[in-house]
C-alpha cells in the first residue's frame, strides 16, 4: 500500500487499512475517488459523530474477518418473485425479465449525491464491483403489474458491498423486497430509488446477522409528484447492524409511509435510521417504529423531519416510536427529531419505552396461559402494527416475529 492511500483516513484502524487495500485494487475511476474520498473524511463512522453516537462501526469492526457464523435463511424469496442475489464471491440474476422491467448492469462506479451525509453508503458505492459483481446495478421500470424484484445479500465471506439503482417511471408501480441475511464480517450495501410522478413503490427489508457481524443497509429515495412510497422494515440486529433510510420529497403531492419493527436479543444491536426533507409543499409523512429488546440487547431509534421554510410549507407528518424493555438490561437509544421552519404545517412525533403492561399479563396468566406464551402474544399484538404495511409479505414478517418470539 502507497503512503499516499494510506494516508486517507486519519489514525486508521485494522479494517480501515484493509478497506483502504481494496479501493487501492479498483480501477482507477474519478467517480469512484470522489465515493471513497466522501467515506475518508470520517472513516468507519464512531460515536464521535452525532449520527452515529450509539452505532460506533469503528470500535465494532476491528478487522475484515470471516465470521464462524453462517447466512440466515431466506423467507422473502419465492417463486413469484425475480431473486438478484449478491454474495462475497459473486452475483447472480435473472436472465429473463418480463416486459417493463430494463436491467442495466454496469461495471463502473456512478455519481453519487449528498455522498458525505452517508459515509457507509459512499463505501459500498465506491467498493462495488470486481469480476463478478457489477459496480452498479441499475434497474427501469416503465409499468405496473409487475413480478416482485427481490435482492438477497448472504453467503460467508470478509466483506461485501453492493450499489443498486432503480428508477420507477411516471404510472409505474413496483414491489421490492431486501433480505440482509448474514454471513460476512462486513456488508454494505446503498439502494437508490427514484420515483416520478403518479409512481407507487413498496419496499419490504428483512434483517437478520449474528454476533460476529456488521452490516450497514443505506437507502436513498426520492419522490416526485403525487408519487407513494411504502417502507416496511423487520431487523433482528447483528453486532452491529443499522438500516438508514434518507427520503426527500421532491415535489408536490408526494406521500410516504416508513414503518419498522425490531427483535433484538443478547449480544446484538439494531439500529432503524430516518431522515426525511419535505422540500415540497403538501407532501404526507406517516412513519411507526417499534421494537422489543431482550437483556443484552441494544435497539436504537433516530428519525428526524426537516421542514424548509418556503418548500415546505403544508407538510402533514407525523412520527411515533415505542418500544418495549422486555428484560432487566434491555438498552434502547431514542431521538425523535422535528426540525421545522415552515409556519402553515401539521407535524407531530412521539417516543414511549416501558415493559409490558402487569394487568393484561395478570389477565392472559388468569386464563391459564403461561407467563411465557403470554408475553410472546402480547408483544407479538404490539409489534404486529409497524408490519401491516407490508402488503402480501406482512404474513411472513409476523411469522418471523412469532418465531423469535417463541425462541426467546
């Protein structure tokens, strides 16, 4: 390694130095030093930074290392779905897509905009690609009634990092599901979703790691006129797993719905960030986020509404979060954020944390349920909102619930 590449990211750690080794063997690209020189200015991201204060990546990830742990399996994937599979060592998709549906699979880096505000997603764009791995995969969509697109992130390995672009066009509508599903010691990956007018995208994301992993999922969306976007998100947590969500409205009549649930359990830690900009007037935000944390794990929560004093004028958006302690050491991180300048809106957030209410549990035991079935019912109901959003995978994401649950 050149002093010069080694001289990019201030007091590098282990895993910086390696990451640092693997840009050094991309080919050389403007567009792939502008992503990776956004990830230098702060490295692996620490609690020195207020974004990132309770998911310290750096003291996490002290090395790229092979975890002993292996991928989870997958409930999203289905025969009707159209399965893009991404691993260490390879990439995998389907040959055949229906009419609608324009597959780009390029193997050179692109642009990417606001890089800095998200340092593991410039990484993963600027880490993309090799010989078996496009460097960005870009999808079109030009119609509705459209097989789900599915995209499956999973096989053992050090490290992995993927960049996915779609772009639904005016009327189209489109269903797309993610599943984080484990197995490397580091995984990144950055979607990009662009709607324009009158489009309708549903988004489903599955997470799922042990306790030797780390895994960062950044998405990036944009909405255009009287465009919906629907956001459903189910994390189990890894070591340290984040699923950021940045949303900006673009233009009028613009709707978007982000709902998330987490289960986190001893050892792990889960991490569900949002940040939307209402840079339009008359646009809708619903957002619920909810989570249930057994002692050993951590649950953190920020979401954040910024509302411009012109643009945003007419806004309606409400947040809530609540979550449950389920166990003595149980640890949630929570910090709903209203940042408003506009003076004709509507916008509202809310944050609770407490254990499960002693009077329904008295009632269910009275019934001759047992203590444990009983709070697996009942914080089974509680979570079971924040999935309903779902469309036809919402089943399957209670079930998931239901099984952790039942496990735990």
């Amino acid at each position: 390694m050149t002093t010069a590449l080694r001289d990019l990211i201030s007091n590098p750690n282990t895993a910086e130095l390696e990451l640092i080794a693997r840009y050094g063997m991309q080919p050389e690209d403007p567009r792939r030093e502008r992503l990776f020189e956004a990830f230098a200015q702060t490295g692996l991201p620490t609690r020195r930074m207020e974004a990132w204060k309770w998911t310290d990546f750096k003291a996490a990830l002290s090395a790229l290392d092979r975890p002993a742990s292996q991928s989870a399996s997958d409930p999203l994937a289905s025969d009707d779905a159209l399965c893009f599979r991404f691993s260490p060592d390879g990439f995998e998709y389907p040959k055949d897509l229906p009419e609608g549906i324009h597959l780009f699979v390029k193997p050179e880096p692109q642009a990417l905009g606001s890089a800095e505000d998200v340092p593991l997603g410039a990484l993963a764009a600027a880490l993309a690609g090799s010989k078996t791995r496009p460097g960005t995969l870009m999808i079109e969509v030009t119609a509705a009634d459209l097989p789900r697109l599915h995209f499956a992130f999973g096989g053992e390995g050090e490290a992995s990092f993927a960049r996915v672009t779609i772009v639904v066009r005016p009327g189209a509508e489109l269903s797309v599901s993610e599943s984080y599903l484990g197995g490397a010691g580091f995984l990144s990956s950055v979607f990009e979703y662009s709607l324009q007018g009158d489009a309708k995208l549903n988004r489903t994301v599955y997470q799922r790691g042990a306790d030797q992993e780390t895994m960062a999922a950044t998405a990036l969306v944009q909405l255009e006129g009287a465009s919906e976007y629907t956001q459903t998100s189910l994390a189990f947590g890894a070591k340290l797993a984040r699923l950021e969500t940045r949303l900006v409205h673009k233009e009028a009549g613009a709707k978007a719905i982000m709902n998330a649930a987490y289960l986190v359990g001893k050892g792990l830690h889960a991490d569900i960030t949002t940040h939307v900009r209402h840079g339009a007037p008359s646009c809708i935000t619903r957002q619920m986020t909810k989570g249930a944390v057994l002692d050993g794990g951590t649950g953190v929560f920020q979401g954040k509404f910024h509302v411009p004093r012109t643009a945003g004028q007419y806004t309606d958006a409400d947040m809530q979060h609540k979550a449950l302690l389920l166990e003595e050491g149980a640890v949630v991180f929570a910090k709903p954020e209203l940042e408003i300048y506009a003076d004709d809106v509507e916008c509202a957030h809310g944050n609770t944390c407490g254990a499960l209410d002693a009077n329904q549990l008295f009632y269910m035991r009275q019934r001759g349920i047992p203590e444990r079935a009983a709070r697996a019912l009942l914080t089974e109901a509680f979570i079971a909102e924040a999935v309903e959003t779902a469309g036809d995978l919402k089943d399957i994401l209670r079930d998931e619930a239901s099984n952790w649950l039942a496990e735990s």
